[in-house]
C-alpha cells in the first residue's frame, strides 16, 4: 500500500460512521472510446444492501486512489518541475504591499515587483507614479512583454474608529515593457482619459499582441450599468459599449482581470456578470458594428449560489461558501475556464479542480487536477490566473495536490488550509518558487 492510498485509507476510516451505502454511487469508468459509462452490461451493479459503511468507504478509497494515481496527487519531480515552469510566461508581474509605509497594514499595493516566473526572483520594483499612491489593477500581454497597470491616490478616513481607505483621486492608466533579457522600461502614461473617482473599475485585459486594452467600468447614475471600452495603445482610439440598468462587469478574484478575457483575433472579448445566483459569461464581437453590451452572445451559465439540500454537486454548478467566482476565455476561443468544487454530505468531502467548457455549446470538455479536502469543506477559493492558447496549460491558485484531511489553522478558526500560485498541464501540477504569502495580497499576479 503506498503512502497516498493509507493516507485516504486513515482519513476514511475515521468518518466511516458518517458512510452510507446510497453515499456511494455506481463507478462509472471510461468505455474504449474515453466516454464515461452509463451503466448497463455485465459489470453495471448497485451496492447491495449489506454493503456496511467501512466497505463503502473502502470502496471509496479504491476510487479515490486510483483517481488520485491518474491525477497526479503528488509534487512533480524537480525535472518535470522544471519543464513545466518553462511552459508559462517567464515574467509576471506583482501589486504588493511595502512595509514601513503608511496605509501598507490596510493591504494597499504600493508597488509594483516585475518577477521572474521560475525563480521567484524581483527583477524591477516600480512605485505608483505621483500624484498616485496605490496601484489597484493590473493587466498582461505576457507573449509580448507588455503590461498595463491603474494606479490611484487613496486617503485614509476614520469611521468609528475604523481606517478606511478611500478614493481621492482619478484612476490612471500606464504601461511598461519588459524585452526578453529582463530589461524593465519605465512606466509611462497610457493617452486615455483618467477613470473618475467616482467610477469603479471592475477589469482590465491586454489583446495577446498587446495592441488593444478593455477596460471594464460602471458609472453611477438613474440606470447604473456596466460600460466596456476597447482603446488601441498606440493611436489611442477608443470604442464604448454600454448596457443600461444590468449587473456590472465583474469577478470576486482579487483583481486577477478574470472578469475580462480577450481571445487571439482581437475581436472576441469574454466578460462575466452576477445575475440571481448565475454566473455568466457572454461573448462579444468589438470588431462588430453598435455599441450596446446586449449585443453579446450567451457562452456559459453556471449556478454559482450553492444552494442546495444535498451538497452533492457537479463540476461547474457550485463553488464554496465564498462565492468565488472568475472565468478565462482560451486565445484560441475554444473554451471557458473556471474553478470548480464537487461537495458531498455523506462523507464530508470536497473536491476541487479546473474545469473547461466549450465556448460554443457550453458543456464540459475536460477537468484539469482534482485536489481532494475529506471531513471538512475548506473555505479558501481556487481561480484560474492565465491560461495557454488550447488550456492544456494554466497558471492557477491552488490547494497543494493530493488529499488533504485537516487544516493548517488550529480548530475554532476555520477550515482554512494552504494555498498557493502553481503551474497545472492536465494534472501535473507544481507550484510557483519564491511566491510571496496569499494572505499579504489584495491583488493577484498579473501574466
């Protein structure tokens, strides 16, 4: 018995009580063609009834071992590691805080760090430009080397007591370049007006050839709606699209610019909104004439609120108790990418993974790793932060692979357990070296 089939083994044993046999559904293998089976034949059988819940959950463990073997539940070997470290980006770039600087314990991003995406090591650390204090957005054109980031000045109110921060100036917009040897250019301003104070940014998101940038908006007002405009970096031509009195533009994943995603023909432009516990994901051609938002076409709806009696879910239906939600468009159009949680009563499990669906019909083409959580639903989200031209290969915020039985934090303060940026191609997965603590960032890295 190997190291990982005991852990599940020792981890099952101890919420076998909790294990019914109707917990335990009939295992559906792949059939010769890669189809999942829907029972029938010789070997479709249900658990008889004298099945007792230690079996079942030995039954389990078979499952999940197996699952676990083809998945890859544990690290990569240093040289697979390798290989899939030169897979992404070799630079991303970082809004973190800075110590010894007023407002820096309230998690503001008071500098940008250009950082090598192998290594971990900071290539260039940049600070807002005057009078700018905070950076709160930042967007990539990784394969070309070009980044945009928003930049703000904040002030600090007192509320009961309370520092608050608080907007006290337009949001700004700049770029910078980095060549392939690593050479960071200065930030300079981008020719597009400032967004007002009173405006909320929602998202950012660099074209792959970095030639044109959406910005994602909504403006208060009698009919507050959401606004997406495309500008072209270098003439400074801007176009508007607007959709009065509906949900805004957005996403809950510490501004990773998940909520826009642009595909490789610089026309296709995926944007994602909130409606009554859906989560949407609509597609829209910039290069097509009008200017309304209603324009776009429905790629994806997923039932993002989690209610339900059972707690039995499928890929792509629910998500944890924080509501996470963010999706990415693939360069190649083909797919929507998004993180995923199947959550069960009976056992008390949770599994997290990546799921893809296809653009054009929305249903699920592929599940990428599958991180196993028994006796507890961990509270922690996962997100998808960059993704290849096919999505064989994505930049993600992960659990640690495997499965996982008790938490990092010590009992009464939450079922929180570590988590981490990594590289994920198929179900090989390693994480990110010299990547800086999640709980120290408001704003997630930027490829």
């Amino acid at each position: 018995m190997n190291a990982l089939e005991d852990q599940v083994r020792r981890a099952l044993r101890e919420t076998a009580e909790d294990i019914t046999p109707m917990d335990v559904p009939p295992l559906r293998l792949p059939d010769g063609t890669g189809r999942a089976s829907a029972g029938g034949g010789r070997w479709a059988a249900r658990w008889p009834a004298w099945v007792t819940p230690l079996a079942a959950a030995a039954a389990v463990v078979a499952v999940l071992a197996a699952t676990l073997a083809l998945t890859g539940g544990q690290r990569e070997p240093r040289a697979r590691t390798d290989a899939l470290l030169a897979s992404v980006p070799r630079y991303y770039v970082m809004l973190a805080s800075s110590t010894g600087h007023g407002g820096s314990n309230l998690g503001w991003p008071l500098r940008a760090e250009i950082r090598a995406t192998a290594t971990g090591r900071i290539v260039a650390a940049l600070a807002p430009p005057r009078p700018d204090n905070v950076f709160v957005m930042a967007a990539a054109a990784s394969g070309v080397g070009r980044y945009v980031l928003a930049a703000q000045r904040m002030a600090i109110q007192r509320q009961r007591n309370i520092r608050v921060p608080v907007p006290a100036g337009p949001i700004r917009l700049y770029q910078l370049s980095i060549s392939p040897s690593g050479q960071v250019s200065a930030l300079s301003p981008l020719p597009f007006p400032a967004v007002p104070a009173s405006t909320t940014l929602y998202g950012l998101a660099l074209t792959p050839d970095g030639r044109e940038l959406a910005v994602a908006t909504r403006a208060g007002g009698p009919r507050p709606g959401p606004e997406i405009q495309v500008d072209a970096l270098a003439t400074g031509a801007q176009r508007v699209w607007t959709w009065p009195g509906a949900q805004p533009v957005i996403e809950s994943l510490g501004g990773t610019g998940s909520a826009l995603s642009w595909a490789a023909d610089d026309r296709t432009l995926a944007f994602g909104q909130l409606i009554n516990g859906r989560y949407n994901v609509r597609l829209l051609d910039t290069a097509a004439p009008g200017s309304s938002l209603a324009a776009s076409r429905p790629a994806l709806s997923l039932d993002w609120s989690g209610r339900s009696d059972s707690r039995r879910f499928h890929h792509g239906r629910a998500v944890n108790d924080n509501d996470t939600f963010g999706a990415l468009l693939t360069p190649d159009g083909s797919k929507i990418i998004c993180a995923t949680i199947t959550q069960t009563r009976h056992p008390l499990a949770s599994e997290f993974a990546f799921t893809e669906f296809s653009a054009q019909t929305g249903k699920v083409v592929a599940v990428l790793g599958r991180f196993w959580f028994l006796g507890r639903w961990p509270q922690q989200e996962q997100a998808v932060l960059w993704t290849n031209t096919d999505g064989s290969t994505l930049l993600v915020q992960a659990h640690r692979p495997g499965v996982t039985r008790r938490p990092a934090t010590p009992p009464g303060q939450g079922a929180t357990f570590r988590v981490e940026f990594g590289v994920l191609h198929g179900h090989r997965y390693a994480p990110l070296p010299g990547q800086r603590r999640l709980g120290q960032l408001s704003i997630y890295p930027a490829w």
